[in-house]
C-alpha cells in the first residue's frame, strides 16, 4: 500500500477505487469496469480502457446482468455504484446470474450505513444480511480507505464473487499506518489489543471502536478491537481466541441492523462452537428507518454512538 499516508489523516476512498482499477487494467487486460450512472470516480479508468468501460445509466439489474454475461466470456468484471441499489434492486440478478454459476464479478459500492444523509431509501442498512444469505458470495466492510486497493488486488484472483462495501468514499479516515496489519480477505484485524474484552467491528465503526477502547483504557481497562472486515467467510479462528484471551465479554459494534450483519454473524459462531461468554451486547440501527442527519448524530440517536459503546463495554466488562 502507500506509504504517503498516516493515521488519522483523510483520503477519499472513491479516488482509491479509480486509481486501483486504472493499475489493475494495465495488468489485467480481461478487467471491465460497469457503473449504473455512479461513474466519476471511473474517470481515470474510463478515459485509459474505454472499450472496457460501460456506464448503463439508472439500472442496477442491468449492470449486473451485463457483468455476468463478461465473466462466462472469461472477464473480470467490476460493478460500482451505490449499495442500496445495487443489493436490494438488483438481488436477483446478483443471486441467480452470479452467486448460482460462481462468477468472479466484484460489487464494490458506497453509502453503507446511514452515512450521506440521504434518508432510509439511500442508506444500505440490510445490505450485508442479504449479502451474507447468498451462497458462493465473499462479503466485506472496510473502514479505512488504503484497504480498498489492497482487497480490490486479491480479488483479482478470486474464483467466485465479492462484495465491497464502503461509506460514503469521500472523506475517509486512515486507520492504520501503512504495513502496520496484514489485509487478508477472510481474516480479521487485531487493531488494538487488549485482555479485558473485545470489541468487534467493521467499516465506518471501527474509528468509534477505537475511541471506546481509548476511553476506558483511561479508567484502567484493557479493551481489544477487532475489525472483522471480513463478514464472510468469517475469522472463526480470531473469534474463539478473543473469547479465550478476554474473558469471553463481547462487544458487536456496527452501522447495519443490529441483528442480520456481523452480531449475528459472530452469535453463529459462538453457539456453533458452544463458546462459553460471560456478556455479549450488540449494537446496532433497530428496526427503525432511521431518518435524515448526519451519520454520528443517528447513531447517537438510535443507540450506538459513541457513549452508548462505551457504557456497552463498561457492562460486559462488570459481568462475571
């Protein structure tokens, strides 16, 4: 990844997106790139492989169809757009013309979670539920832009399809220095260790985990965060651990419903593997349509800000 880039320091993870598919088009001469009319930060890749470059206009089905259609051809299609779109208005055409035959098309979008102030029709808020149902389907959530290039280079070599989900792209917080964790599609990232509980979370969240963490390390306690960007398949491995390793109290901390995404996600695995946890406390949109406000103001609103983590951590780190 860059090196020109530090902690906390804003990037734009739509300009990642169009650098990363112009490089990865001079390597693979087989890459489309398809937009249902979302297509500005294509420019670059637009402007270099014009003949590999479709903007179809207002229509997620058809973007997905078409895709589909490339990759029986033996091509490696991207599609970018909006995710509330393109998970809900087009799930049949990604379940039956991708996820049945296992094709290698990527669906990397943004405004998931209630970032864009854009009311309930343009927040992706069951996305990763409905993503995470299809068979075949590789599904993540990333929070720091300078992964975006990163998880779009090992797909390049995936069989099957994957889902990519970010904010709303344009200004995006760097999370880690560079080199500082391995990315691995399928693994999770131990973003700050700690022994008395962990906190799991994914994309916009993992900022406000992190502050959690900071917050009660002020008051003696050790919290670890994991950004399991990776919802599917899911580190079962790191999630066993972080029981052993922190008492078995854990936090869920996303911006999805809170049942349906990681939280429930991560309640497979711990009754799968009959994990014996003292607390474990999720948090979440409710069944509620969230409504028009900035992303941290709804959050504060429906129960899953900032200090509503931290008194979440607080409880499970008073359970025996």
């Amino acid at each position: 990844m860059p090196v020109t880039f530090t902690f906390g320091e804003m990037l734009s993870a739509r300009s990642v997106i169009g650098t990363t598919l112009a490089e990865l088009g001079e390597e693979h001469a087989n890459l489309w790139v398809i937009t249902p009319d979302i297509g500005a930060t294509l420019v670059e890749f637009r402007d270099r492989f014009p003949d590999r470059f479709l903007d179809v206009g207002l229509a997620e089905q058809v973007s997905v169809g078409i895709a589909a259609g490339l990759a029986y051809d033996g091509n490696i299609p991207v599609v970018s757009g909006m995710l509330p779109f393109l998970s809900m208005r087009a799930l049949e055409q990604v379940r039956t013309d991708v996820c049945y035959p296992n094709l290698p098309v990527k669906i990397i979008g943004t405004h998931g979670g209630l970032v864009g102030n854009g009311g309930s029709t343009h927040y992706a808020v069951e996305d990763l539920a409905l993503m995470c149902a299809l068979t075949n389907m590789t599904v993540t959530s990333i929070g720091d832009p300078l992964m975006v290039g990163e998880i779009l280079r090992q797909s390049m070599t995936m069989d099957g399809p994957i889902y990519i989900r970010l904010a709303v792209g344009k200004k995006d917080m760097v999370l880690y220095e560079p080199g500082e964790h391995e990315v691995r599609i399928g693994k999770g990232i131990v973003a700050s260790d700690g022994a008395d509980a962990t906190i799991f979370t994914h994309g916009t969240t993992v900022a406000q985990a992190l502050q959690a963490a900071d917050a009660l390390a002020e008051e003696g306690r050790s919290v670890r965060v994991v950004d399991m960007f990776t919802l599917k398949p899911i580190d079962e491995e790191l999630i066993v651990r972080c029981a052993e390793e922190t008492g078995g109290r854990f936090v869920v901390l996303e911006d999805h419903l809170a049942y349906g995404g990681l939280a429930s996600r991560i309640a497979d695995v711990v009754a799968d593997r009959g994990l014996g946890l003292a607390a474990f406390e999720r948090l979440g949109i409710p069944q509620v349509y969230a409504g028009f406000g900035e992303d941290e103001q709804l959050r504060d609103k429906h129960g899953y800000g900032l200090t509503a983590t931290v008194d979440a951590l607080r409880r499970v780190l008073g359970a025996s």
